[in-house]
C-alpha cells in the first residue's frame, strides 16, 4: 500500500537538526560532524528506524546515518529520534542513486541493506540494492574490509543477490535462508517488516558480502 504523502513531514524533515540538510557537502567530512574518528556504518533504506536507532543506542562507540529517500516515512523515524536524542546518528533524506556523492572513497566501515525494494521484473533488475549497478556505487566509498549485511523475506531477490554479488567481483558468506533459526540469530536486531514477516511465519534470509 502507497504510503500517503505528509506536507507536515517535508516541513519536519527539511528543519530538523537530526538531518543533515546538505550531504553532498558532508562528503569526506562526516567525521567532522560526529566529531569524533569512530567507524562509520550506514542504512540504505531505514524506513521507520528500529534497526538503526537500536543499534546506535547500543553501541556509541560507532556512528549511524540512516538514509531513506521517503520524507514520509524518515518522518517517522525522526520523531523518534527527536525523542531519543542519539548524538551518535544523524538522518538523511536522499536517493541510493546517487550515494557515491555523499560518501568518500573508505569513509564507511558497513553498509545494511534491510528489506530492500525487489523490484521483481527482470527490466528493473538493476535497481536492485544488490545489483552489479549498486555494488560498484558502494565500492566506492566502503574501506577494503567493509562488509554489507544483507536480510530480505524474497527469496527470489535474495538468490539473484546470491549470483549478482560473486558476477560483480565480490564475496559471500554467512549465508542463511532461516536467519532466526540459525546459528546467526543471536544479538540479530529486526526492522519493522522483519518483525512483521517473522510473526507470519516467514524465514528471512541473510548474507555477508565483501571483497
């Protein structure tokens, strides 16, 4: 279902300082904002927040910036954020098209991809976060020893990441097409939909992938 468009959360987002306004300028400066030299790990589509916010509530020793392209729905996660105050997380309205442009070359230690758009038909494969397109975007700025975690319900999305990651020139590993029963289920943190799909009985698939 189409998420109904907000006039409230442009207002909101566009005028919150838990969002940065200008990520292209960020661009090799992030440590700066954080004002420290800690790892920087990021979320490609954070939705409403859990994921992130549970994360870097978790661990202050690394900074966050959530980034989901949808004013509506990172409206949702900054009220939450406006509540939780999280020095260690910074929001970001912006499109996965063109991430290259807010990140430079080794500036971030791990990306998460949660429950990506599958975009099932074949002509929009390359829209894929998982794509060949994507993969070499995220080389970009990701540091040698980076890794994506990758979790998706699609089965379908989560075998053509499978074969798309190797093609692209990288490397997969803990593999699992039952995360929550699994040998990687302990300290696994859910997204909202995570929570939804598992509550129906459907298995969510993980992977590692690295150079």
């Amino acid at each position: 279902m189409r998420l109904r468009h907000n006039p409230k959360a442009d207002i909101a987002v566009e005028n919150s300082e838990y969002v940065e306004q200008d990520p292209k300028a960020r661009k090799g400066h992030w440590h700066e904002l954080f004002g420290n030299d800690n790892p920087i790990h990021i979320e490609i589509g954070m939705g409403k927040g859990n994921f992130i916010m549970t994360l870097a509530s978790q661990n202050p020793d690394i900074n966050y910036v959530g980034i989901e392209r949808v004013p509506t729905v990172l409206y949702k996660a900054l009220r939450k954020q406006e509540e939780m105050k999280l020095k260690n997380l910074m929001l970001m309205a912006f499109n996965a098209d063109a991430i290259e442009e807010v990140f430079e070359k080794a500036e971030v230690d791990r990306i998460y991809l949660n429950f990506s758009d599958p975009w099932p038909k074949d002509r929009h494969a390359h829209r894929r976060l998982t794509s060949p397109n994507f993969l070499k975007l995220y080389d970009s700025f990701l540091k040698d020893d980076g890794v994506i975690e990758f979790k998706t319900d699609n089965r379908n999305l989560f075998d053509y990441s499978l074969e798309a990651a190797p093609a692209a020139g990288w490397k997969v590993k803990d593999i699992t097409y039952d995360l929550h029963h699994s040998e990687y289920a302990e300290g696994n943190i859910m997204t909202e939909y995570e929570m939804k799909f598992s509550a129906m009985g459907i298995p969510i698939n993980k992977m590692i992938i690295y150079r």
